[in-house]
C-alpha cells in the first residue's frame, strides 16, 4: 500500500502523517509512505485543500484529519 501525505509542512499535514501511521501500524499493514510538499504535483493531483491523504493514488482524505479509528476505515477499505 503506498500512502502519500499531501500538504506544505503545516501543523495539520503532520497530524495527518502521525494518524496514517499510527493506524497502519495497528492494522499490520505492509505499506509506504511519502510527503508530498511539491504544489505543482499537490494540484495536479486534484488536490486544492491540504493536508490531503492518498492511498494507492486514490484521494481519500482533503482539508482534515480523521480520527484514528476513521483513518483504520479507510485504510481497510483499500486493503
């Protein structure tokens, strides 16, 4: 599974990272994951409020950081 956390460094972008991380790590589950502080390549992914979360290219999270338990949801539904 690749995770990618899209965002400038801001407070938010990090809690984000933290969360992603932490959730992967309690499902077990076999990914990697990259920060993306580029805005050409943030915005051509479609990505106009950070921080955002993709997974597999996927968008999944913009603008927020999801409790943990939420962020378990929807790294389980890309497993």
């Amino acid at each position: 599974m690749r995770i990618q956390i899209l965002g400038t460094g801001c407070a938010k972008c990090a809690r984000l990272a933290e969360q992603a991380k932490k959730a992967a790590d309690e499902l077990g589950l076999d990914y990697s994951m990259e920060k993306v502080s580029s805005i050409e390549v943030i915005l051509a992914q479609g990505v106009l409020v950070t921080p955002a979360l993709l997974v597999d290219g996927k968008l999944k999270v913009s603008g927020s950081v999801p409790a943990l338990e939420e962020m378990k949801k929807i790294l389980e539904s890309e497993r």
